[in-house]
C-alpha cells in the first residue's frame, strides 16, 4: 500500500544534539543528557508521523554531540549522505552559538532549548536564534512554559506539539523539492491559477513545471497507450460501484444507454492515461512504450478540460474525481492531487494539505454566499445553531475526491482519514454514497460523467487558497470552519438552483467578530478566486507554518493566535503580526531564487 511513486527518496530528519564543548569536566557531565534529548525528539517524531505516502518518517541523529565547528561540519556530511531534509537542533545546555548552528540555507530548521535551571539551554536557545538571524538563515524556536528537572526525560506536551508541526510542514517543503507540476493543457477559460507560472514553482517550492498537451490523451486513446488489462478491471469496478444518477438534460439531447457506455469505457481511459502521464507505468514499457512508461514525477497536476476538450470529448471530471480520491479499482491507495480547469494554485493548496495531513483533498468553486435571509426566502426554513449566521456552498464538477462524502470516521464522527488508515467498508460506503449523473451537456457538450454527492455535516475542515499578486508574489488564505447538514428539502431546493450534479458541501467558517472573518458573507467577498481546497482538520497553523518556511505571506486566516508558529526573526519585522509576515517574507525572499 506504501509502494513509492515518485523519484527521490523520502526526506529524513536530522537531529542534532549540541553541547557545550569543554572537555575535562563540562562536555562529560552533558553527553547522555544530551544525546537523550535527540533520542526522544527522534521517537516521538518517529512514532507520530508518516508521510504523504503512508511511510513511516525516519531519523538521522548526529554521529555524536556537537560541540564545535568540526563536529557541526561532520554531521552536515552525514545529513547530505543520508537524504536529511529537516534539520532539528537540540540541547539542554549552553553551547558555542554559531559554531554549532546549522548552516545550510536549504533546511528547515529548529532548534529545541531544554527549559532547566541547572544548565542554560534556554540562554544556547536565544543566542542561537539570534545567529541565525544575523546571518539571514531563520530557525524556528522551542522552548517549553514550564521547568523541568535535569533528568526528566518526558517531552512537555507544548513542546510536542512544536515540534511535530515544524516537522510536519519541513517535510512537506522538502518533499515538494525535485518534483513537477504537470499541465495537462494550458489555460481553462481565462482563469488565472491555470496560467501555470514557472517562476512561482521553482523559487518558491523548488518544483520544476512539465507540460503537454491534451492532444495526448486522445493519441493514447487512439494507439491503445494504456495497460488493457488494468482497463478491463476498472470496468469491471465502475460497473459494480459507479451508479449513473439523474440525467437532467431534456429528453430530446440525452445520450443513449449505448452511447453512455461508450463515454465509461472513453472516461476510464482517460483516469488511466492520466495517472501514467504523472508518474509513469512500468507495464507501458512492457507493451513497448519504453518513453511514455516514465511518467513526469508529478507530485501534482492539472487538466485543462474547459473548453477546448469539453466541447467535444468526454469531460475530466471522472478522471479528477477518481485519482483524487484514496481508493480505486486497485483498491486503497494514496490519492493523487489533479486540479480541475488546470487551476495550477489550487493545485498547490491541494498538495499543501495532503503533505501535511496523507488525506485526500476535495477541490471546489467558492460558490455562493447564502444568508439567513436569502435561505429564509427561498425555502421557508430559519437557519439556526451552527448555519445561524449563514453558510457558503462549495461545488465543483471535477476533483471533489469521494473521500469528501465524509462517510469515512474518527471516533464516530464523519471524517476524511489519511488514505492509510482507511478501511475497506469506509471506502465502499463512499462509492454507496456517490452517484454519477450525465455531464450537462449546456457546459460539456462532449459529454461524460460528474460525481454527486452531499457531505456531511459536523467535519473540522480548513479551506485554503494560494494567489499570486503583481508586484507582492505569492500569499495564501485560510479558513476554517466545519461541515454543516441542512433538511432535505432545503438541501434539495438549494442546489436544484445551480448545478444539481456536482458534490456539494456547506461550509461554515469559524467567525472572529473583526476584519475578513466579521460574517460569513465579509469570507466569500474576500475569498481571493473562484477556487479552494480544503482539507479535513483545523490545520491552518501548520499551514502557516509551512507559508513561512516557504517566505509565503498569508494575507487571510482565522487561526487563533496561540496556535501561530513562525520562525524567531518574524517578530523582529513589527510588532502586528501579520505585517510582520509580510515584511519577512519580502525580505527573505523565495528559498530557492
């Protein structure tokens, strides 16, 4: 189920212990304190986190304590040899500050400064911090509220939590390192996240940009680029699991029963084909396609569909929706991050989340905004409880993963699990719980399938959004919120109004009384574009997390301000914070220019 799909080795995590280095006395009395400290921040992060791809996060510890330069030099070799990608410096202790500092301006880093009274790991901390800043190279800082006895092993529980959320968010900017965007196409009807900006991917997230062009699938198509017997197996699938749902176009322009088949066995080619363009397919060089069996290591991608496929084929919404999602005809596996309309940063919002989480990711138009008032005109019934304030209907027809149903669970409750830990009967009831009406033929012309389905209330989720400003660069948006039902009938006369084949989810974004989050309605009005994803999970601090790491200003959030965790030097730039980010993220710059 873990099997890598992409080139280049999973990033590891550096530990490494530093210590006062004056032997004959001083370095002696520290050793095992020290290398204890590494050994338990290598457990915990070991026994709490996997990667996107279900494997298990490993650690590198430091051939022995840092004390100087040397020995800092030697463990900079060991973590280059062993594919580190996070550096975590730990110590209980005073030490020689900035000959003990990570130096690698590439890494993520940290540093952990043991709160006791006996040693001044505290004093190391700041000293640290503050070289760090001097020479341009921000370092996150752990330090814990309360003190500990010198031989107290535990982990503070605000200390894990710091450490766990600068791990999550390092490895996702080291796993995004190396890897392609693929642009299926180019620009879906003039919007702008399909205008797949190269510079942004390589300075920004250190990802390199692969394009082709939709004339591909229909060459593949054509030429039978594709394994057969994978394709008689997804058949198979689609025919038990994919109910076909309400055909809403008039009598007189419905495609046929026999015309319909054709559009599954045409749409199951399509989710293969763009699978294979991702990440290869050994079985292609078997039947003698050697160079399309590669793949383009895409890590993400986007098809652009609308309009100039759309209007002909068969849309990409089964495509999207299905590779998207954590499970197929192959059964559970990690889902893949495919943007409909091509929309290149919703795409990124997309993976950003399934870095952080191993979920799969549900794309949507930010659709409506509806108020008390309008629901009360148009259906009679008086929002109360959570909705009492309003909600915004999220809907898309392309990559809504069915794992966005919620009819997955965590303790109980609807949930959207990392893929690993899903069930057989979780997936299954998500397929249940799916329908698949006939494309509207007035925006697909060619035809094809969109999921439908209704999400269920009571989710934690966080929607986010990556824009590009001219002349600022790129800044993200988070909201987050929950999940809401509503009856039937008014969930029915709801969506009837606009496009009743699509998956629909209602949203509710957590409300701080001030600013873009005063209502309801002030978060759609300054929702940045017509697309976000969103992930199962309050995340919006490890999202921020990684937006600095990243030197990406976040221009829109609700996250509480105890839960904001950015690097030492960002306080340095004002005393509010979020114009701190931004002066931050300007003068830093993109990691990888």
């Amino acid at each position: 189920m873990t099997k890598a799909r992409l080139i280049g080795q999973a990033p590891k995590v550096g530990i490494r212990p530093t210590i006062d280095g004056r032997l004959e006395g001083v370095r002696e009395s520290l050793e095992e304190q020290t290398m204890l400290m590494a050994q338990s921040a290598a457990a915990l992060i070991e026994s709490n986190l996997k990667h996107a791809d279900g494997s298990g996060v490993k650690c590198v510890i430091a051939d022995s304590c840092i004390g100087g330069v040397a020995e800092a030099a030697a463990t900079a070799d060991k973590f280059a040899r062993e594919g580190v990608g996070v550096s975590l410096t730990v110590t209980p202790c005073w030490c020689y500050g900035s000959e003990t500092i990570d130096m690698d301006p590439l890494l993520p880093k940290a540093i952990w400064g043991f709160n006791g009274t006996e040693r001044p790991g505290a004093v190391y901390l700041a000293a640290a911090l503050a070289g760090h800043n001097q020479k341009g190279l921000p370092a996150f800082g752990i330090y814990g509220k309360d003190v500990q006895d010198s031989d107290d092993t535990s982990i503070p529980e605000d200390v894990k939590d710091k450490i766990l959320t600068f791990v999550r968010a390092g490895l996702a900017v080291a796993t995004m390192k190396g890897k392609s965007y693929l642009s299926m196409g180019s620009v879906s009807m003039g919007i702008a996240g399909s205008i797949v900006d190269a510079s942004f991917f390589e300075e920004y997230l250190g990802m390199r940009c692969e394009y082709v062009d939709m004339s591909e699938f229909t060459r593949r198509i054509e030429e039978g680029i594709f394994d057969p017997k994978e394709l008689s197996l997804a058949m198979e699938w689609i025919g038990k699991n994919c109910k076909e749902g309400k055909d809403y176009n008039s009598a007189e322009i419905q495609k046929t029963a026999d015309k319909k088949a054709e559009e599954w066995e045409f749409v199951a080619k399509m989710a293969l084909i763009g699978r294979d363009l991702m990440v290869g397919n050994p079985k292609l060089k078997e039947l003698g396609y050697g160079e399309e069996a590669h793949g383009h290591n895409a890590i993400a991608a986007g098809f652009q569909g609308q309009r100039q496929w759309t209007d002909h084929f068969p849309n990409g919404d089964f495509m999207e929706a299905v590779l998207c999602s954590s499970f197929d005809w192959n059964g559970i596996r990690q889902p893949y991050m495919l943007a409909t309309e091509n929309d290149s940063l919703n795409g990124v919002s997309m993976l950003f989340g399934h870095l952080l989480t191993g979920a799969a990711q549900v794309f949507s138009d930010v659709r409506t905004y509806w108020s008390p008032e309008a629901v009360k005109r148009v259906t009679g019934f008086e929002l109360s409880g959570d909705a009492k304030d309003g909600f915004i209907h999220l809907i898309n027809s392309g990559p809504s993963a069915l794992d966005g149903s919620g009819e997955q669970k965590i303790n109980g409750k609807p949930a959207m699990k990392p893929w690993f830990d899903i069930t057989g009967e979780e997936a299954q009831a998500c397929l249940d719980n799916t329908t698949w009406g006939a494309a509207d033929i007035g925006y697909f012309r060619g035809g094809g399938f969109s999921s439908t389905f209704n999400t269920k209330g009571g989710m934690p989720i966080t929607m986010s959004r990556i824009n590009i400003i001219k002349g600022l660069g790129p800044v993200l948006q988070i909201a987050e919120g929950q999940t809401i039902d509503l009856p039937e009938d008014v969930h029915h006369t709801l969506t009837e109004r606009t496009n009743p084949t699509w998956p629909t989810t209602w949203f509710v974004p957590r409300l701080t009384g001030e600013g873009n989050f005063k209502d309801v309605y002030s978060v759609m009005a300054n929702w940045g574009a017509n697309h976000g994803a969103f992930s199962y999970g309050h995340i919006g601090a490890q999202l921020m997390a990684l937006a600095s790491m990243l030197r990406i200003p976040v221009c829109m959030h609700n996250v509480p301000g105890e839960q904001i965790f950015r690097p030492s030097a960002w306080p340095a730039f004002g005393m509010d914070n979020e114009g701190a980010d931004y002066r931050a993220c300007e003068t830093y710059g993109p990691v990888y220019k």
